[in-house]
C-alpha cells in the first residue's frame, strides 16, 4: 500500500481523536511562538518543542490504516466489479 492510499483509507477512532489533540498542540504552539508580546526564551522553545511533537502525533495518526474497514470496503467494491465481467 502507497502513501496516497494509506492517507486516504479509513482511520480508527482513536487515532482521529489523536489526530484531532496533535493538531491543537499545533495551533496552541503556534500561536505562543507568533504571539506579538515578548515572552521568555524557555516558554518559546517549548512551544516550539510542543509544535514538533503536534506535527508527529498528527501524521503518524493519519496514516494508521483501520484494516477491518478497509478490507470490509474492498470487499462490497470487488464482487461489483466481478459480477459486470462474468
């Protein structure tokens, strides 16, 4: 299975919720690192840190596979597809 495919199949639940956390750490960071006020070194790195970390769980969660769905998905679009030929 290629990438495009295994980011378009179906995701389980629980990494969609940690799709769902990774990407407020994102925006969270991303807000304290661009914030128009001076704030102290240390809490920018760690957001900074906290933003890598967001981007990781978000794309390792997007590409987990839910193989009961898909194989269930697979399966109604083979026998469509046989049927036409035979």
């Amino acid at each position: 299975m290629n990438v495009i495919k295994r980011v378009k199949a179906p995701t389980p639940k629980f990494f969609r919720i940690l799709r769902a956390i990774g990407l407020a750490l994102l925006a969270i960071s991303g807000s304290v690192i661009a914030a128009p006020v001076v704030l102290p070194v240390a809490v920018v790195s760690i957001a900074g840190y906290i933003a890598v970390a967001g981007g990781v769980i978000s794309a390792i969660s997007q590409v987990t596979v839910d193989e009961a769905a898909l194989l269930k998905a697979e399966q109604e679009i083979i026998p469509k597809s046989r049927s036409d030929g035979d």
